[in-house]
C-alpha cells in the first residue's frame, strides 16, 4: 500500500499531504464552502480577488471561515483577461499578506473560458522575475507546458475540460505526454464532473486535481467533497501501484491446468 | 473661521465626499476596514499598509480596497 504520509505532493519547496485542491466559490454560503473543505481534506484552497463591499460592513468574510493559517489560500487570478488585469491582482494578493504561491489564470474567451496562452506565457515570466510562485492553469498543449516550465512555472495546471463544464478529462493522451516530458507538479484544473474524473486524472500520473463546481454544485457538496477525497486517493494508490498490461483477448484468472 | 473644503474622491467604484487633505487612515478607519485582510491600491499603485497613515488624499483619487472572498 502507498504510504499516503511519505507520498507527499511538494509545491515550491512546501509539503502537502493532500493531492486534492478545491475551489471557495459557488457555494450557497461561507459555512457550507468551509464544512466541504474540511471533509475534503484539501490543505489548499483557490480564493479570488475582489473588492470590500464597503457599504455592507457586515458581510461575512471568507477568511473568517476558512483560517489562512490552517489552510493555504491560492489567490486565483480568475476572471482576468490579459496579462495586465492578472499582474495587478497578483500583486494586490501578495499585499493582503505576503501570499507568494499563487495561481495564474489569464482567460482568452468569455464563453468557452479556455485559456490565452500568450498572456499566460508573459505573466508567468513577469510573476516568477518578481518571486512569486506561480501554479499556471493552461491548455492541455504539450508545447505550451514546456514553456510555462522554461518560463519559470512552478506547477503545471492544465485543464481536463472547460471550467465548470463537468465535462471530465478530454485529452488523456496529452496529459500522458506533459507527464513524460516535466517533473514539476501537475494538476488538473477545471472540467472535473464527478470523482472518478478525478481518479483518472491521478492514474494518468497527474500529482494532483483542483475541483470547485463539481463539488459546490453537487446536489449534496458534503458527500461530493468526500467522494472526491476518496477518489484522489484511490487513484493515485492505483497509479503507484502500476496496472497490469492491456490485451485483447482474455486471459483466464483461474488456472487451466487441473480442470475436471 | 476657516471653511472645511470637501473633495471628491472614489472608492472601490462609489463617490465619497471627504475633507480635503484627509488622511487615507481615517477614511478606512471610517469604514472599518479590517487592514490584516486587505490589499489598497491608490491611483492603481499598491500602497504599503504601514504607512496608510502619511498618505493624504486629493481631490479625483482612487482607492481600491480588495480581499479574498471565494472563487474557483
């Protein structure tokens, strides 16, 4: 059996023992969102940058729920559309208190969500200049990944399918090839529908899943936030473990030999 | 008795009428901002928190206050 405990995922030099990453958006409130986190056991947590409703001072605040010292907080550049908008936030995000692990995600299209990589590219190179450590949400493009490595990238992130589309992995053969060619960490990020999506992504040898929607927007988070724990485990036992060969024809379990 | 002049400045997209002068402190002082959760940005440059208290405000100003709240 894998030793979960010395199998740790190592992300800019910081230990985690968690392979699954969640998102903090899309839940009906902050309690649910913190309750699905803790029975996720993700060590991670993405958050967006926005601005303080300084008209409702009484509004709840995500930290608040979800305590920065006990979980990481990955500021998440969502929403961003170039290079510009994602460097600004970026920064912001260090400001609020020295956040340095962050996740760049430049977007290229309003309704497909997929991402520019050339802004991508750019921001990355500006990011890791200035310290920071980037975890970039990409393209499942072999090339780019490469890139994003050169670049200064600290973990690869590329998407199983459009954000929030839950329309699981939809390009194993690619995420196989970024898995050959980096030794960086590699994370699924966005597209995941259900768990086994996410134990396909670490039998494919991905170092871990990120997951929001298919969690907030199950029709029972608590219970899908489990699942999900369960299966990342699962799947990554199953990849160290290493699956037997394909063949085509069968080949009996029970022995020939003896038969009556 | 001199006259408190009241400038216009922006926060976070709205207008507010402040004093002329006021100290950036004091206008996020007012609203109770939690500065250990912030970021602020004056103009679209970052402003380091320590030193809220030596910046004065004039008059078109744009503050940006932002948090983390959830996201994917």
């Amino acid at each position: 059996m894998v030793n979960l405990k010395k199998d740790s995922l190592i992300i800019a030099n910081k230990k985690f023992y968690s392979r699954l990453i969640v998102g903090t958006g899309k839940y009906k409130s902050m309690a649910e969102c913190a309750k699905a986190i803790k029975l996720s056991g993700a060590e991670i947590v993405t958050v967006a940058v926005r601005r303080v409703n300084i008209s409702d001072k009484k509004k709840p605040l995500l930290m608040d729920y979800v305590d920065p010292k006990k979980i990481t907080y990955l500021p998440n550049t969502a929403g961003c559309f170039n290079s510009k908008e994602a460097l600004r936030t970026l920064r912001l995000a260090r400001e609020i208190g020295g956040w340095k692990l962050v996740k760049l995600e430049v977007l290229g299209d309003k309704k497909n969500l997929f991402p520019d990589m050339i802004e991508t590219l750019k921001s990355t190179e500006v990011l890791a200049k200035e310290g920071f450590k980037v975890m970039v949400y990409c393209n499942d493009d072999p090339l780019m990944a490469k890139r994003l490595e050169n670049s200064g990238a600290d973990a690869i992130m590329p998407l199983a399918a459009p954000i929030g589309s839950g329309l699981g992995i939809q390009n194993k053969i690619n995420i196989q090839i970024i898995r050959k060619q980096t030794k960086l960490p590699l994370i699924i990020d966005a597209g995941l529908g259900q768990a086994s999506d996410a134990t396909i992504a670490m039998e494919l040898g991905c170092d871990g899943v990120l997951v929001n929607t298919a969690i907030a927007k199950a029709k029972k988070p608590f219970e899908m936030a489990l699942a999900f724990k369960n299966a990342v485990i699962a799947g990554r036992q199953s990849y160290k473990s290493g699956r037997i060969d394909k063949i085509l024809m069968g080949n009996p379990s029970s022995p020939s030999k003896g038969i009556i | 008795m001199k006259k408190i002049k009241k400038i216009k400045i922006k926060i976070n997209g709205k207008i507010k009428s402040i004093t002329e002068h006021c100290n950036l402190s004091i206008v996020l002082k007012n609203l109770k901002i939690p500065l250990n959760k912030v970021a602020i940005e004056l103009n679209e440059e970052i402003i380091d928190k320590k030193k809220i208290n030596k910046i004065k405000l004039n008059k078109n100003d744009k503050i940006e206050i932002v948090h983390f709240i959830g996201g994917g």
